[in-house]
C-alpha cells in the first residue's frame, strides 16, 4: 500500500444533494478505527479521503454520479485522486432515507460533513433548516440499520455555539453551549437559516445517538479556510480572503458574522480535517469538540493583514466598528485530548494569499 499522504480539498454541494465518498483499507494494517472500512461525504470529504490513501471508482451501485451532480467537473478533484487507494464515490440525497444504505453498509466509520446551505434562500426553513435535521436523521438511520458502525463523526459548526444575546467581551464559549435558537428565529438577522440548521441538525444527531446506542462525536469547526483542490475557491475561503481582495460584499459579511457570532474565528482546513481524523481515532473521545485556532476581530484581522502583506495596503479604516470581538471559542477540550494545531494565523493566511495567486486572483 502507499505511505498515506497530505491532501487538501473541500467539497460544496447543493442543498439537497449528497456524495458519498466509500473506501476500503487493504488488509495487514494496524488495528485503529481509521484503517479499517469507512465512507466519507460532503465538504470535506476529499480531504479525509486523500489522508487515508484513495484511488476513485463508481461501484455500479445506483446512478452514477453524473446523473446526480450538476456539474461533473465539480468532482474531478476527487476522481483525480485514484492514484492513492481504494475509492468508491455514491451519489447520495439528504432526504432520502434509502439513498444511504448501500454506501454505509458494512462501515466502522461514518463521517457526515455535508448540509444542505443557501444563504440567498428566502424560506430558510425548508432550503436548509428541515434537510438538515432529515439528512441526519438518515444517515443515522442507516448506521443503525448496517449494525456494523463503530463511531459516527458529525460536522457541527462553531454556529451551533456562539450566537447568542449576552453582551460585554471576554466571554468564552465551550462545547457546554448551545447557539440561542430562539432569538435567531425571532429576530431573523441575515443568514439566520444557516445557525439554525446547523443548532437543531447536531441536536437532533444526539437525540438519535442517544436512543439507538450510536457512539457521535461531533467536530464544531470555525471559519474555514486554505488552499483547496476544487475547481472553485469555497465561499468560506472568499470570505475569509475579503479584506485582502477589498470585496466590499464579503467584508460588510465578515462585519455581519462578528456582529450575529461575537467574533471572526478561523481555523486551516486541513487541521479541520485532522481533527476529524484523531478523534475517529481516539478510542476515549466523547462528546462535542471545538476545533478553532484563531479568535479574533474584524478591525484585528485587519491590522494584522496590513502589516504582514503591505504590498496589498489592506484598509485598517472600519470607522466605528467594534475593534474587540465579544467572544471566543474555545478548543482546550480538543488539545486536553492530545490534538495540536498545525496552523497559526501567519501560515494560515501565507498558504491561503498563495492560493490566491496561483488562481489569479492576487498579484
């Protein structure tokens, strides 16, 4: 077998769709959770396939993936890794219980990184908040079914536990809390559809867990970026990159999520990645996990891109706009267990500005 290697990539989706990622690990391996058979889906998908050593193949079973994804070429970046191992890629659909079956029978592992997300949806509750709750749900349903998982690993967001109404700074959010799903339904401010599906679809995952004997963890991830090997930049990229590009669009939205969420908090994908794998590994994790690097400020963010690449003159004028964030979020759980983040904020933005580049969208 070849010596696993480093990877990066992300895979979006549309709300209701699905891809199912299927590997098998060759026989004569150590005995850990991650080297036995497993299936991936959804946003990070590739990436934890390509760490695990992958080559990519339609089983026959089903549509083949051209018939359920728009645009083929959006997954080319995953047919593209057949030089790595064992791959079988699924077309899957959230809300289709049945769908699920076939990739996960026989599976220790399961990992759920997809969700329905349109930001521009004008009823939130059914483009994304109620296939949400259902695409867990499935995929649960599934994992019971086979009697084979070991661990199911969910994909929640820092979202689904920052957002709230306290005020002052200097506050610290810990997997104890839980985003205030109440006023976000009743204040409705813009984007509320995503933290609200994100909240309800975790809930709803420990629930099941909790009534079928299902061993769930759930990684909360903050802002992700980094280099990705998609054919498009990933949104949470572009908004991550916006103060360099000076796209006034993103940076109004950076301002709106330090505003709903307290802070502008960023973590590299690929540690996002890492996370996922080390506590599919680690036979003594329970629970939910935080996973962020970084927690900083917009007017903060901005400084320190000002002065590490002169040569973009990042505006530091945000007029009165809040220089200190009102929280952060809080990753000790997930380092007590023995986790480090490879990625500062420094290699974080260096490896995503060269990114940029080799795309053309920087000079």
């Amino acid at each position: 077998m070849k010596q696993k290697k480093s990877y990066r990539c992300e895979k979006e989706l549309s709300a209701n769709s699905n891809l199912f990622i299927k590997h098998g690990i060759p026989t004569g391996q150590k005995d850990s959770l991650c080297d036995r058979r497993h299936r991936i889906c959804g946003i990070l998908a590739c990436e934890i396939a390509a760490r695990e050593g992958l080559c990519s193949e339609h089983d026959g079973q089903g549509p083949s993936p051209d018939g359920l994804i728009e645009n083929h070429k959006k997954v080319a970046h995953l047919t593209a890794l057949q030089n790595l191992g064992d791959l079988k890629i699924f077309g899957a659909d959230l809300t289709n219980e049945e769908s699920f079956n076939a990739p996960i029978a026989g599976c220790d592992l399961v990992f759920q990184v997809a969700t329905p997300v349109n930001f521009a949806s004008e009823d939130p509750e059914n483009d994304m908040i109620k296939p949400a709750i259902q695409g867990v749900h499935n995929v649960l349903k599934a994992c019971a079914k086979a009697k084979t998982v070991k661990r199911v690993i969910l994909t929640s967001s820092a979202a689904a536990v920052s957002i709230n109404k306290l005020n002052g700074t200097g506050l610290i959010m810990d997997e104890k809390n839980w985003t205030d799903v109440e006023f976000l339904t009743s204040e409705k401010p813009p984007t509320w559809g995503y933290p609200v599906s994100k909240t309800l679809a975790e809930k709803a995952a420990w629930k099941f867990a909790e009534e079928n004997n299902i061993d769930l963890i759930t990684v909360i991830p903050s802002l992700m970026t980094g280099p990705s090997l998609t054919q498009d930049v990933p949104s949470s990229v572009n908004l991550s990159m916006s103060l360099i590009t000076g796209n006034e669009f993103l940076k109004n939205a950076m301002k709106g999520m330090q505003m709903l969420s307290g802070s502008i908090s960023i973590t590299h994908v690929e540690d996002v990645c890492r996370a996922h794998i080390f506590l599919a590994e680690k036979e003594s994790a329970s629970g939910r996990y935080i996973c962020c690097a970084v927690n900083t400020s917009v007017v903060e963010l901005a400084k320190f891109l000002n002065t590490r690449y002169p040569q973009y003159q990042v505006s530091t004028d945000l007029g009165d706009f809040p220089s200190k964030a009102k929280l952060a979020v809080t990753s000790e759980k997930l380092v007590s267990e023995g986790f480090s983040f490879k990625y500062g904020i420094e290699e974080v933005y260096d490896q995503t500005a060269e990114y940029f580049k080799a795309k053309g969208l920087l000079n």
